[in-house]
C-alpha cells in the first residue's frame, strides 16, 4: 500500500495516496449531488488520508480524518434516503463559526509545534475550517461550500507546501468542485422555496 504506484513529474504517487485519492474524489463529487450514498465514500477516504498523513507528520490533518468518519456515520442516519434538503446557515452564527474557528486555532497550533508537527498554524484553522464546513454539510446548510471553497484552497498551499503533488491536484480538483458544490445547493435551495 505504501509502495510506489507510478511516478509522475519525479514525484512518487504510493498506492495509498492514489486510492485515497480517488475514493475521496468520488466522495466530494457525490456530496455536489446531495446524495446520501456520499457518506459511506467519505468514510472510507477519510480512513485511507489518516493513514497517509500520519506519514508526513500532518497530525492536524489526520486527526481530521477521524471527525470525518464520525461525521460520516451522522450524515448517513441524520439525511433523509433521498438526500439533502439544503438550507441556509443563520447569519449570527457565522460570526461565532469564524470567531471559534480563530480562537481553536489560536489554542491548537502550539500543541501542534510542541509534538514536531511539519504545519502548526495553517493545518490547525485549516482542520478547525473543515470541521466546521463538514458540520454545516452534516446539517444540510448550502454554506458549507463556500466553506470548502476557502479551506480547500488553503489545503492546496498546505501540500505543495509539503510536497504532495498528487493531493495538491486533487484539492485543486476540490476548489473547483465546492464551487459548483455551493452553486447547486443554494440552487437546490431556491428551487424549494419556490415550490412553496
């Protein structure tokens, strides 16, 4: 599982990190169309990522990968057979989402550096970001794609960064994809209102 797979660009793609990839991919494309059937396929790729970035030291990183599972197993009980029903986040709790997103981060990244993390600050707001955008979309809010738009983004710095070509293209791929994750939900949204 660790050894190499194919080497693109003098970088080595490990089994591991292909599958994840790829398992992943199909995971987020899933989550676009509201489809329950996205949990079982972020479980699964969440597990595979713990793995791999426990290898290069992104501790933040993995340990997310645990509250995706967990979040996992809540979207799958918490959404209805035939999927989300997307609506929006109240504006309040926005301000509180980004104020503790900034005062966790504050209290984790330290930790992070005590134990020889390879990234302090930027995997702690980045991992406080994604519990927070994979809460919103436990719960149905279109707003947690625009979420993933920002922390996705941070998380391609964060890998090139480290060197992870191949999970730097895929989290390009995902930038995009919560775009188009935001545009069909609110869609989605606006859709139902109507119909009232």
């Amino acid at each position: 599982m660790f050894s190499t797979f194919f080497t693109a660009w003098e970088y080595q793609v490990s089994y591991l990190e292909f599958i994840a990839s790829i398992v992943s991919f199909i995971g987020v494309a899933l989550g676009i169309t509201a489809r329950r059937i996205t949990w079982p396929w972020w479980a699964l790729s969440s597990a595979l990522y713990a793995i791999f970035f426990l290898q290069y030291k992104l501790y933040a990183s993995a340990a997310l990968q645990l509250i995706f599972i967990a979040a996992a197993i809540a979207g799958w009980y918490g959404w209805a057979p035939t999927g989300a029903k997307p609506g929006p986040f109240k504006n309040r709790y926005r301000v509180y989402t980004i104020a503790s997103i900034i005062a966790a981060t504050l209290l984790l990244a330290p930790i992070l550096k005590s134990i020889g993390a390879a990234s302090t600050y930027v995997d702690a707001i980045l991992f406080f970001g994604s519990v927070a955008a994979q809460l919103l979309m436990v719960y149905e809010k279109y707003d947690s794609w625009p979420m993933w738009l920002v922390v996705d983004a941070g998380y391609v710095a964060l890998y090139a960064s480290q060197g992870l070509l191949f999970t730097t293209l895929l989290y390009v791929a995902f930038t995009l994809m919560a775009a188009l994750g935001w545009r069909t939900w609110y869609g989605s949204h606006k859709r139902a209102l109507r119909s009232l």
